[in-house]
C-alpha cells in the first residue's frame, strides 16, 4: 500500500531527553508509528544524531530539527510502496548523501524507516515480527524461522549508566536455555528481588541507574559479582547452571591514552593487563559472555583475547556499531564471535537486517539491543523474534521502558506457543 503522509512529533525518552516519534499514513487508511532511543555510552563510528544544539531548550538536546527533516522527506516519499523496505531506506541514504548520516540524521531516517515497517505490517494485518521474518529471509543467506529470544537482563548498573564507583557498566543475569522465555524471565527477575532485598539488608542505595538495575556503591567488580551470585543461590537456583553471568565493561569509557582506568578500583592496565584481569574475571566465575571488554580501537588487543577462547561468548558493540563493513573486518580479522545489534547505531532497518544476516552466515551470534535512552517503543522485540537472533538485551525487570519489551515477548510467546 502506497504512503500518503509523514508527520513527526519531539518526544520524550527515560532520562527526560527529547527524541522523535514519525508517523506513516498509507492510502489505505491504516498507520503506524516508531520512537527511535538514543545512547549514552555511544561508540564514536556510531550513525549521527541530529541534535539542535539549541541550549536555550533541553540543554541543546531537543530533536525539532530532525522532526523538521522528517516533515520534509515527506514530499520524497509518498506515492511509495510502503514495505518497499529497501527502496524506501535506499532512498533515504542516498539523499542524506553522507557517509554517516550526518545531513539528514541518522535518528530522523531511522523513524521513517521503522514506522514504514510498522505501517506495512498494519496493512497487511500481521504481527511485526512476521513481517520482519519476510522482510529479513528476502535477504537472508539462508531461511529463518521465528525463535523466542534469551534474555540478558542487567540487573547492577555501573560506568556511564549510573553515578557510583562501579566500573564495569553492566553486570548481566542470564537463564539458561532449558526454560521457556516465560520461565526465564521469571527466575531472572525473582533473583532481582532477591538482590534488592539484599541491598537493602546492606543499607546499600537501591536506587536505579538508566537500564532498571541497581547503582549502589561497591568496593570491586568482584564484590558486585559474588552479590549476585548469592542471590541466584538464595532463589534456590544453581549459579551456572540455572543462571549465568555476563558482563558489558563498555571498555571504551575506560581507554585513555592506551591505558584503562578502573578508578572505582584503584588500577590501571595495558592492554595485556586487562585482557588478564578480564580473564580472570571470567574463570573464576563461570561468566559466559563478556560484551566490549576492550576499546573499539584496540584491534589487537581484541585479536589475542579473541584467540584466548573458544567457549566465551565475545559481544563486539561499540568495534562494529550495527554496521556491516566494521563486522565484516571483524570476521576477516577474527575478532570477537559475536555482535550487538542497535538499528539506531546504523539508521535503517534494511542496513540492521543486513548486520544480523552477515553475522548468521559467519556463524557470530546475534544479540538485539536497547539504549540507555529508551521509549515505550517495543520494535526490537519483534525484530529479536522476527529474525531468530536467540538473545535479546533490555535491562533490568523494572521501569517501564525495559519492561515494556519483556511484556510484548511474552505476548508474542503466547501467540507462538499457546
């Protein structure tokens, strides 16, 4: 079905920050919406945002100039088959007309493109990840089926996602495949309860960081692990068996003239250093995946940890930023086995999609992610689903804007397996 309109509005996201939610209208009478988030800890090769810069509003973040971008791409678009999906971001690329989405914004693009999906998806009358299972297998290698994801849920927060002298930004509860996501995600979030109960007992802060998990102050990474460990235990679950542990050290806000700085713990380290000291982090405790555990520049380094393992899951967010040609030097360089996946890193659903195909067909797993800056917006849920991506990123089980993806999976796990 053809686009008639386009209209945008400013929003606003969890931490108060404006952003931008795009409507598509098709001739048929059918509509559909997307809010785009935005990131805190953001790797430097990220697609640009469009920002104002306006200081006398929202402190310079405010988006009207990217809904003004939106309104006028308008008049390129309709008339337009809405789940053309790869003519329309084509399109869009090719009249920002940069390499990083730099004119237009890679915020602005991304909202027409998600909305278009959803518009489409509305039309036709099907649920969005169905419509992305179509869209991802036109392109696919090889033909996906749908698959309910595991969750990484972040229940302790640190570095750039909260005010507190943890280092490491995200220290991650997984449950094990043998349950469904329903069960899971149950499990996962008594263990959340039960650390909060601990806290609590501690007299430590239970207040929240951006992501939903706690941000209390700690003495070491080693101490906020073995706290979560205990409280997978008190559960009556089985530490690395029931449950593992992953972390995100988002190494990049540590790296600093080829050094990394752990303030909260006192230590400094060279890139061999801190392959070291992650190891041991990682055999000591059982952890199963370790997300950014260096700076996105620090190739090398990424090469010998990589070749150090066969068993740990390797996450490479802030080294390929959902972009296509960074993986592929991964892949070819060996580094890492496996991606983080944000579309708002890249700026359309078709070059996102192309990301997860790639990684599938090199055998990288594939985890589907949220931002600090969320919404209420549930797209990366269905797109977890829709392209079979097993695992899926989106906080804590608190704050309505990590819950609202956990929710919508468990409605369409209910769909799937009634």
């Amino acid at each position: 079905m053809k686009i008639k309109q386009i209209d945008a509005l400013e929003v606003l996201d969890s931490r108060g920050k404006p952003t931008i939610r795009t409507t598509v209208y098709l001739e048929d009478g059918s509509r559909g919406a997307a809010i785009v988030p935005s990131g805190a800890s953001a790797g430097s090769f990220e697609a640009h945002e469009l920002r104002d810069g306006d200081n006398s509003r929202y402190f310079g973040f405010g988006t009207l100039n990217a809904v003004e971008q939106v309104k006028g791409l308008s008049n390129h678009l309709i008339g337009i088959e809405s789940d053309d999906q790869n003519k329309i971001d084509t399109l869009l690329i090719d009249i920002d007309g940069t390499e990083n989405k730099e004119k237009i914004g890679a915020n602005s693009i991304l909202s027409i493109s998600l909305a278009c999906a959803r518009a489409s998806t509305n039309s036709l009358n099907i649920s969005l990840y169905e419509y992305i299972n179509i869209l991802f297998n036109n392109l696919a290698s090889k033909e996906n089926k749908f698959s309910m994801p595991r969750p990484m849920l972040n229940i302790l927060n640190g570095g750039a996602h909260a005010n507190n002298n943890i280092d490491i930004q995200e220290f991650m509860i997984i449950p094990s495949n043998k349950f469904s996501f329903k069960e899971g995600l149950r499990k996962a979030a008594e263990v959340y309860m039960h650390l909060k109960n601990n806290l609590d007992q501690n007299k430590l802060s239970t207040t929240v960081g951006d992501e939903g998990g706690f941000a209390p102050n700690f003495e070491s990474n080693e101490i906020v692990i073995e706290e979560i460990i205990k409280s997978i235990e008190e559960t009556g679950m089985e530490y690395g068996e029931d449950i593992s542990l992953g972390l995100d050290c988002a190494s990049s806000e540590l790296y600093k003239d080829k050094i990394y700085y752990l303030e909260g713990e006192g230590n400094k380290f060279s890139s061999d250093e801190m392959i070291h000291y992650l190891m041991d982090l990682v055999n000591k405790y059982q952890i199963i995946s370790i997300e950014d555990p260096l700076d996105e520049s620090d190739w090398n380094a990424w090469k010998k940890l990589s070749e150090k393992t066969n068993n740990l899951q390797i996450v490479g967010d802030d080294i390929f930023v959902t972009n296509k040609e960074l993986l592929e030097k991964g892949i070819t360089e060996k580094v890492a086995n496996s991606i983080l996946i944000k579309p708002n890193q890249i700026g359309t659903l078709t070059e996102t999609l192309q990301a997860i195909d790639l990684a599938k067909s090199n055998d990288y797993g594939t985890i589907i992610s949220h931002r600090s800056g969320e919404t209420e917006d549930t797209f990366i849920s269905d797109l977890a689903v829709g392209v079979d991506a097993r695992q899926i990123k989106s906080g804590a089980p608190a704050r309505s804007d990590r819950t609202a993806k956990y929710n919508r999976l468990l409605i369409i796990e209910n769909e799937l397996y009634p």
